[in-house]
C-alpha cells in the first residue's frame, strides 16, 4: 500500500549548505534502496518534507527522522493512502521554502505550515517545485 506523507519541522541551529548536501546525499542513497520518492522543502527557518512509498517503509523512515537531532518540533501534518506518486521522479529534491517569495506571498499571505492545512501546504509545495526549480534532481 502507497501513502504520502508531509511534516514540518525547525531545524535547530543554522542550516548549513553541508548539512543540507549530506542530508540530500544520505536520502538520495536510503530513498533509492527504499522505494521512497519526495521533496524537501527548506528556508524561513523551516523544513518541510514528503515522503511517499510503502506504508511500512515511509512509517520506518519517518520515525528516524523524527529521531534525528538536526531538528525539532517535528509535526505531522498528512498520512495519506495513494495510488500513485506525485514526486515519483524524485528520490528526493530541495526547493526553498521562502515566505518572503512573492508566490508564496500571493498564494497565503500568512503562510504557517504549523497552522495552515495540509491542503494549503500541498498547494504551495507544488508552486514551488513548478515555478521554482528543483534542486538536485535525483531519478530514483
Ligand atoms: C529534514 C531532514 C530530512 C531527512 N530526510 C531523509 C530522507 O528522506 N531519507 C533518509 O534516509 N534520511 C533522511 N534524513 C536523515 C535521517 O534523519 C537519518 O539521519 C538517516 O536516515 C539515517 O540513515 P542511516 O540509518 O543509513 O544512518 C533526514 C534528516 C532531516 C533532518
């Protein structure tokens, strides 16, 4: 069974272009092996992430991430059931999340994702990777 799944985050302390280059390496490595596709959305002190794949899979990836040290307040926003992907041509790619984008700006001008509804995050996540221009882009 298929399911995507979308959480927010903070990370804590500055996000350095190291420590997003061996997060995107270390997905890339792990996704692939997993069947797991999806985007990471960084900036405004944000990460916002989907992961979509096998239930159990997408279920055992998020609980280490939601371990993982690099951030907090790690909130679920969506688990949904699918049957088909939407980032499937990813193992995983970056966009950044800027609240100070003016598509961002017009679409939600008080864009939250700890408040919004997954719905609006979904839409904004899918005006970013359109018009915005995904960064490394990682056939799985
Ligand atoms: C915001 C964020 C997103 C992450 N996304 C992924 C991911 O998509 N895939 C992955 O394997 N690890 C991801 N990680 C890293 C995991 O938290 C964890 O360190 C890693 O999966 C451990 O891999 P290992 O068991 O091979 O050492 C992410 C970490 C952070 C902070």
């Amino acid at each position: 069974m298929l399911v995507r799944l979308l959480y927010v985050s903070q990370p804590v302390g500055p996000v350095t272009t190291t420590m997003t280059t061996l997060i995107l390496e270390k997905s890339d490595a792990n996704n692939k092996q997993q069947d797991i596709t999806g985007v990471l959305c960084q900036g405004s002190g944000l990460w916002m992430q989907v992961l979509e794949g096998e239930r159990s899979k997408v279920n055992l990836l998020y609980s280490k991430i939601m371990a993982d040290r690099n951030h907090h307040n790690v909130q679920l926003l969506s688990m949904e059931e699918i049957s088909q992907r939407q980032f499937g041509q990813w193992s995983m790619t970056l966009v950044y999340l800027s609240k100070d984008d003016p598509l961002v700006q017009m679409a939600h001008p008080e864009f939250d994702p700890y408040t919004a509804s997954s719905k609006d995050a979904f839409f904004i996540l899918d005006e970013l990777i359109k018009t915005g221009s995904p960064i490394l882009n990682t056939p799985s």
